[in-house]
C-alpha cells in the first residue's frame, strides 16, 4: 500500500477538517480542557463505551475526583460507585491505581513523556499517544476505531483483512504536526460520520470484533457481584449465588478473578470491595 502524495494528503485534511468544522463535536466537555488528568480519565471512560454515555459519567467524576491525588485518596468502594453504569469496571481501578502512581512517583502531576504515560496501569500505547496530542499538543501516530475506520475507507479501497501495521504508516504520512490535537479529533468526528452513513468501514479490519452479548454473560456476573458487595459488605458466595441466581460454580470462578483483580477482598470466606 502506498502512501500519499503531497496533493493527496492536503486533500484529505481539507476534508476531514471540513467536515469538523461543520460538524465536529466541539462542545465535548473534555474538549474544552488541555488538563492532562481530565484527558486520561475521559480516555479510559471512552474505552469501548459511546460518547453519549460517558459525558454525565465525565461530568460527575470530575466534580467527585478532581485531581489524580483526590482519585487517589478516595476509598475503591466509592470509586467503584460512581463508575457504575459505565460498565467494564475494571477501568475504573486501573484508573485509580494510575491516580496513585502519579501521587506517589510524579507528584500529583500526570507525566508530560510517552514512556511515563505508558507505564501507568490501564494506559496503553494509543492512551498515551492521545493524553500527549490533546493534553501537550505532541504528535504521536495511533490508532483507535474511529481513526481506523477513516483510513480504511479513504486509503484502503475494498481490500479486507487489513492490520493495522498498514494504517499506522499512513497515519503518519498525513499526521497534522502543527495541531495533532485538532487534527485526531477531526479523524474521530469523521470517523463517526462515515460508520453513520456508510457500512463501517471498520469491518475490513483484521482487528474488528463485536462486542459479545452481556445479558447472560460472564462480564454480567461480575458487574452483579461487584454491585452486590458494595451494598452488602461481608456477604458470602452462598449469598452472591442466592442474590444473583447464578451457579455457585461461576459464582465462585468470578470471585476468584475479582480478588486477584483486587476488587474484593476476603476474610473467612466473606467479601467486601477492597
């Protein structure tokens, strides 16, 4: 796959930057701050989760954990609670043990480097890449589903399977150096565009999944029993598997997961968050 040319590449800012500014999402709430903390949480909120949810989650957490030494300081029983509803909740831990790491190693301040972002639990290579462009204004190429469904469909005709070691070259080769931060949220607001007017362009990856039913699921039990331990602390699996209708067994195998994961605690057999 080649890359493009100059003219192409102008030609493609101009389209994606012209639909942003006729169309961009401008009024997110963390579109309006360069505070690189409040960046990392929206991030991690934004991780699989619609934007349309996470705004009130955003909104509430930020007035609730302010800084990363408030999420720090805050007991995980009443981090856990604030979080619910946004699912997965394992990112909010991994969000507070990040908040700690910065208490504890940066003084309150979320690193300004690649490697320091990268070394905060829960922040991977295209969390960190996004905290730099949208929090310090560095251009780092990275790819997230919105970013890689505009590629495919500008730059990848009707090719299918296509990895993502042959989009990020691209990226690069178009990457706004100038303005990353206003240049990948461009990319992202016309990545939403296309997935609305078009097949998703997305499905021709190599990467694409669908997101499993949760009704039913494994991921269900756990968000039951999270949510049961925060109202009940001390409870036991006899009790989880009575409140939750599930079998003892995957009752138990979600416990164990869950404690290894440091979300409970147990003590003669009786759980309690952490």
């Amino acid at each position: 796959m080649s890359g493009p040319t100059a003219e192409e590449t102008a030609a493609f800012r101009e389209r994606v930057l012209g639909y942003h500014r006729e169309h961009g999402r401008h009024d997110l709430p963390w579109r309006l701050t360069r505070d690189p903390y409040a960046v990392l949480v929206s991030e991690i909120m934004l991780q699989q989760t619609q934007v349309a949810r996470v705004v009130g989650f955003f909104e509430r957490w930020m007035e609730a954990f302010p800084t990363p030494d408030a999420l720090a300081a805050a007991p995980l029983d009443t981090v856990l609670e604030h979080w619910q509803g946004l699912g997965y909740n394992r990112r909010a831990v991994a969000l507070k043990r990040a908040a700690e790491a910065i208490a504890r190693d940066h003084g309150g301040d979320v690193p300004h480097d690649y490697d320091g972002l990268l070394a905060l639990p829960g922040v991977g290579p295209a969390t960190a890449a996004a905290v730099l462009a949208f929090a310090f204004g560095e251009a780092r190429p990275y790819i997230e589903t919105n970013i890689r469904s505009v590629y495919l469909h500008e730059f990848c005709g009707d090719a299918a399977d296509v990895p993502d070691n042959a989009i990020l070259p691209l990226v690069e080769a178009t990457l706004d150096r100038d303005d990353p931060r206003t240049w990948y949220y461009a990319l992202m607001d016309y990545g939403v565009h296309l997935k609305r007017t078009l097949p998703n362009p997305s499905r021709r990856s190599r990467h694409h999944t669908r997101q499993s039913a949760f009704e039913g699921s494994h991921r269900q039990l756990r968000a039951r029993l999270v949510r049961a331990v925060m109202a009940a602390p001390g409870v036991t699996a006899l009790d989880l598997a009575e409140e939750t209708g599930a079998d003892i067994a995957a009752v138990e195998r979600a416990l164990a997961e869950l404690l290894a994961e440091g979300f409970f605690a147990e003590e003669d057999g009786r759980y309690r968050i952490a």
